[in-house]
C-alpha cells in the first residue's frame, strides 16, 4: 500500500482526480489471473504454431523467404512484450494509479515504453509477413499481387512512422518514464496532453484495424472464383473466419480506447483503464500469427490428423507409388534423381499443376516453379 507521502506526491504532479473512480468494480481484465492467462496462452499457441510454420519451410521444402523472416522478427518482439505485459502487474497494471508508489509508477512507465515499441514492431512485422507471403503465392500482374504490393508500402510507412514515436516520445527519451522532470518536451505516446495521446493511440489503432481488414481481404477474392474446389472454399473460410477474429480485436480495442479516452477519461487512471486495451493488442497480434502460420504447415498434420484443408502454397497427399526399370534408365539418361521423378514429390513441387489443374489464378508462376524444382533437386 502506498504511503500518504506517495499519494499526495503523485496529485501533486498529476493533478487532483476530476472524478473519484476507487468505488468502481475491478474488471474481468484486471485480474493476474486472466492477464496473465490469457497473455501465456496466446504467446504459447503462437510460438507452436509460428516454430511449426518455420520448420516446414526451412526442413521440410527449404524454401524459406521474406515472410518467415519477418514472422520470426515478430515472434521475438511480441514475446518481448507479452513478458513486460505480464511484469507491469507487479508495478501497478489493474490497480489504481494514484494507489501506487512513486517508485512502481516510474517502473510502470518504463515497461510502457518498452512495451509500447515492442507492440508497434510486432504488429508491423505480422502483417509484413502476411503481404510477403501473398507475393509468394500470387503471379505478377494479378490484382491480389498488385494490392499486397501495394499494402507492403503502406505497412512499412506505418511502422517506421509510429515506431520512431514509440522510441523517440520525447527530446530527452528518459522523460517519457521521469515523472519528476520538469519542463520535458515530449509528444505522441508521452504527450502529458489527453487529446494528443488520445490522438496517437487512436489514429494507430484505426490504421492498424483498416491494415487487418485489408489483408483479410486479399486471398478470400478466391473464393468467388469459378471452378475452386469445395475443400478449397471451406479453407478460405475458415481463414476469414480467423482473419475476422483479428479484425474483431482490432475493432474491440479501438472502442475501447476512444471510450476511455486512452485511460483518461472520466480520470486520469492508465494502470486502471489501461490493461484490457494492452490485453486486446497482444491477443490480436498473436491471433494474426496463427492465421499466417495455419496455411504453411496445416498440410503436413493433415494426412495424421483426418482433418480436410487446402492451401494453395503446397499441398500434401497419400497414394499409391509404382517404380520401373524404365524411370532408371530414363533417370540415368538424363542425370535426374529418381526421387525427384517420384508422383509424391512432384506434388510438393508444383502442387498446383497437379491438384487444381490451372483451375485457380493467380498461383505460383512458372518461374517460381521451376526455382523450387532446382532447389529439389540440389537436395
């Protein structure tokens, strides 16, 4: 409990409260308990889902790319954030900020800051990989290829943008956490101004949500086009479904924000109004996770598990495999490995020559194709 020293030096600097909020009922979201249940969870199902994701790409068709690059970026930095999330408890996250010691305020600001640039980074870098993962599997000249150039460019420009203010909140970075300094400039995410932190967090917040929609939108184009199989359509919907799920955070966090005024509003009360906010963002990131990752391994568990979902980037089936004196002759011809020729592989290679006979557009072109039958071949 904080000493009567504590609260009157911290009215003194932040002001008398305009509204006495001691009486109010603790939220759901401000319990340990569900903080810290639900940050765990949801970091631990995406570490699973990203790592299996990661493996199937550099062990099993060892055609890596920019989009795992940037999803593994984000795993290390919502990790980052999920465990600074989980420490603000002990400095104040669900209680009431004027309860609190000096000491646990400055600690919390400084969590906030660090937490804060970790979130930007992390939101940024999921929806990179998502777009760079959609390069990959539209052609050149398609409009879904053309609308995830298109969101690359903006997704960077947002990033940088509210990164840099994430780092860089005042001209001294120290007096974003400083409670005690005096005639600090600070801006944006340290704004001691209500309506232009409100402003920061809203107008990131907004965009975030339109960038989450945008890119859920991209690939379910698919799902109109004739002569798409049903297996197809149903796993484009039970992508848009979890895309919708991302979207709904989203939303979620932005009501919430605007209706508390970025925790000032009906009083300046961050620790108290603030958590389920910061919960929203670190379950919405980790859900975007989920959605990128589902579509990169989900072939391979599907022969063991039963379970029925087609993607487009490669696909997995079980049949019957003959060999003939004729393929080894043939094979020692032409100096081709005789695994390579094998039905099984060729529909690890081009799964969408073989499965969907030139059914779907926008696929991977036949330069990609023939890139990744190199690659085949040299291992």
């Amino acid at each position: 409990m904080a000493t009567i020293s504590d609260n009157t030096q911290l009215i003194s600097i932040f002001g008398f409260p305009t509204y006495n909020n001691f009486d109010e009922p603790r939220p759901f979201t401000n319990e340990p308990a569900t903080l810290i249940g639900f940050t765990t969870s949801f970091l631990a199902l995406s570490w699973i889902f990203v790592s299996l994701r990661v493996f199937v790409r550099l062990r099993v068709v060892r055609l890596p790319g920019l989009d795992d690059l940037f999803v593994s970026l984000y795993l290390i930095f919502t990790s980052l954030a999920s465990v600074v999330f989980l420490l603000t408890i002990k400095y104040g996250a669900g209680r009431h900020f004027l309860l609190l010691t000096v000491g646990d305020v400055r600690k919390y600001f400084v969590l906030f800051y660090v937490l804060n640039v970790s979130l930007n980074l992390a939101a940024a870098f999921i929806k990179l990989s998502l777009l760079f993962q959609f390069i990959r599997m539209f052609d050149k000249g398609t409009w879904a290829h053309r609308l995830s150039v298109v969101g690359i460019v903006l997704v960077t420009i947002w990033g940088v943008a509210f990164t840099f203010l994430s780092i860089f909140p005042c001209t001294v970075i120290s007096d974003s956490w400083n409670i005690l300094s005096r005639d600090s400039r600070c801006w944006g995410y340290a704004s001691q101004n209500p309506d232009m932190f409100t402003a920061t967090l809203v107008s990131h917040n907004t965009l975030n949500t339109f960038f989450d929609l945008y890119i859920t939108l991209i690939p379910f184009q698919l799902y109109f086009q004739p002569g798409i199989a049903l297996r197809t359509r149903l796993g484009l919907m039970v992508l848009l479904l979890m895309g919708a799920t991302v979207v709904t955070l989203s939303v979620w966090r932005v009501h919430e924000t605007i209706y508390h005024k970025a925790g000032w509003l009906p009083t300046r009360d961050p620790t108290w109004y603030g958590p389920k906010s910061i919960l929203l963002m670190v379950l919405e990131v980790n859900t975007a996770s989920i959605c990128a990752s589902v579509p990169i391994f989900w072939p391979i568990l599907r022969p063991y598990l039963g379970a029925i979902f087609v993607t487009r980037e490669f696909s997995v089936k079980t049949e019957t495999r003959e060999s003939s004196s004729s393929h080894k002759r043939e094979d020692s011809e032409t100096g081709m490995n005789s695994h390579y020729k094998d039905s099984l592989v060729m529909d690890w290679v081009d799964p969408l020559g073989s499965t969907f006979g030139g059914l779907i557009q926008g696929g991977m072109t036949d330069e990609k194709d023939k890139s990744k039958k190199s690659m085949w071949h040299r291992h």
